[in-house]
C-alpha cells in the first residue's frame, strides 16, 4: 500500500461528509479499499439535498496528497473527507 493510498483510506474511515471540488455531500456509504475491492466497486455514495455522487475505488486510486487531508484524484477533481467534530 502506498503512502497516499494509506492516508486517503485514514481520512476516509468514519467521514461524515466528502468535499468535492469545494462541494460538500454528506456520506451515506463509504467502503474502505482492501486488496478484494475491484477497480469499478463503489468505495462512496454521498448526497447533497437531490444531487447525489458515488467514486468508485478506481477513482480514487493514485491521488495525490496536496496536504492537511486534501487530495486531487485522477479526474482532477479536489478531495476532503471531514468529520462532524471538524465542522464549525
């Protein structure tokens, strides 16, 4: 497992919320990547009032870490998972 890989499934593990490209959604399923989880599985399902997202463990596999939790996935897309103890 990669450095970033490790880091971004830390930062996945218990997230109430995803930012996405400074939009956040609220989590409703998030399955942490392991050595069975195939490319095309959804890893998280989030929404925000009607809109919803899914990213699929090829989505986000080779992010690179920008800092402080922050990710860009292949897409291009920016990335945060945050907790509710961190929203203020």
């Amino acid at each position: 497992m990669k450095v970033t890989e490790s880091k971004l499934i830390y930062m996945m593990n218990d997230a109430d919320f995803v930012v996405i490209d400074g939009v956040m959604f609220q989590t409703g399923y998030l399955r942490i990547p392991d050595e069975f989880t195939a490319p095309d599985d959804v890893v998280l399902e989030a929404r925000r009032g009607e809109t919803e997202i899914d990213l699929t463990r090829g989505e986000i596999d080779d992010a690179v870490l920008l800092g402080e939790g922050v990710f860009r996935l292949k897409s291009g897309s920016i990335v945060r998972f945050l907790t509710s103890a961190v929203i203020h």
